[in-house]
C-alpha cells in the first residue's frame, strides 16, 4: 500500500478564499482523522470518522472549517473562507482499528496570504 | 481530561551518546495506549511505538528501547550510538477511550539534534 495520500503537498492562497485539502486512507482502515500542526499550539485533533461517521469534530476551530468522508477511500477538509491564521501544516492519518497506531500522510503546507 | 507532557523541548547530543527523551501523561483511564512519533526534517510524521497500559514491560528495538512505568506515568525512549539520521522532533502520545469517543492527545514534541 501506497499509504495515506494527501494532497495538494503545497498550497497557498489568498485571504477569503476557499480552500480544500484532499486525503486517501490506507485501504482497509476505519479511523480516519485530521490534524494540524502549528508553532503555537503544536498537533491538534481537528475532527475523526469511523466507518466514514464523523465521530467527534469538537477540534474544529470554526464554523468555517468542514470536513467529509463521502467513502471509505476519500475525505475532505474545507476552509472556507480562509483566513491567514488558517495556515498551518494539516495532516491527514488513518488507522486500522480502535487505538492501534494512526499512519500519517506527508502533510498539506497551507499559507493564506 | 488527558494530557502528554514532554518537558525537554530541545536536546542536543554528539553523536554516538545515549539519549533519553522523557514523557509524562495523565489519564484517568485504566486501559491505554501510548505512543512516540518520529517528525524528521522532512515533515512527515513517522510510528515508532505503540504500547498498552497492561504491558508494562520494556521494549527494544535496535537502538532505540522505551520503558514504561505505570508508577510514575512515564514513558520514556531511549536512543543508544546516537546518530545524525536520528535528529528529528520526538512526539509522545495518549489514546484512551471515553464512551466510545477515541482521543489521541500529542506532547508538544522534544526536538533532538545530533551533532556529528
């Protein structure tokens, strides 16, 4: 397995405008979570989905911020409208199981302008 | 509420030197799982290890070995012959489980630097 696929790995856009981050988990796995990492506050949990049911998305930071799992193949994080404190690296990584280690995508550097 | 603290935020080594990263947790929860990340320069974040709260006993794995002591709620990892491609940020982690809701809770990292 190629492992978990994010993309765009760079992405830099404009104050206001829409922004969305894309991740294929490792086939098979259940969990699939979304994270951000920043200077200031370090790894947060964004939002995870089980079997594709958003699960717990009390780390989303606001309304602007969405994410879905249409499929157990795909999941989305929508920003909009972006705002430069947005930009950060956002991670996405799934798992196999309950608590069982969590692999990580490369990462989406995001810079809003 | 959990909480993963890594105290040592920088640690610099020549290389060759043992080094021991600490990490300190609180949970209430009596099954846990822990683990430590690798974040290289290169930004992805890699799996180290994962250990249970019901296995308390120490694991090696080549150069690196962690010890886990439920007494004192550490979860240590040591590098022994520390080497350059070892310099990366170190992440301790917590899940545990509550009413079905899964948290995985990071430290804020130890960024370790191997000098050559």
């Amino acid at each position: 397995d190629a492992g978990v696929i994010q993309s765009p790995r760079h992405e830099v856009t404009e104050m206001g405008q829409e922004v969305t981050l894309r991740c294929k988990p490792i086939s098979g796995h259940d969990y699939l979570f979304w994270y951000r990492q920043t200077m200031m506050r370090g790894l947060e949990l964004l939002i995870y989905f089980n079997n594709n049911v958003p699960i717990d998305d009390s780390g989303m930071p606001e309304d602007r911020f969405s994410a879905k799992m249409p499929n157990a193949s795909f999941s989305t994080l929508k920003i909009q409208p972006s705002e430069p404190r947005d930009s950060a690296v956002y991670f996405c990584a799934s798992s196999l199981r309950s608590q069982t280690e969590a692999f990580f995508g490369q990462g989406t550097r995001l810079t809003v302008v | 509420a959990q909480k993963v603290t890594q105290a040592q935020t920088e640690i610099s080594v020549v290389e060759k030197e043992d080094v021991t990263l600490d990490c300190v947790y609180e949970t209430r929860d009596t099954t846990y799982y822990l683990f430590w990340y690798k974040q290289p320069p290169s930004g992805e974040l890699v799996f180290l290890i994962r250990r249970n709260s019901f296995d308390e006993q120490n694991e090696i794995s080549g150069r690196y070995s962690w010890n886990f002591q439920k007494s004192t709620s550490s979860f240590n990892f040591t590098i022994t012959a520390s080497q350059v491609v070892d310099s990366a940020v170190y992440f301790c982690a917590l899940s545990e489980r509550n009413f079905g809701n899964e948290k995985l809770t990071f430290g804020t990292g130890t960024r370790l630097t191997i000098i050559p």
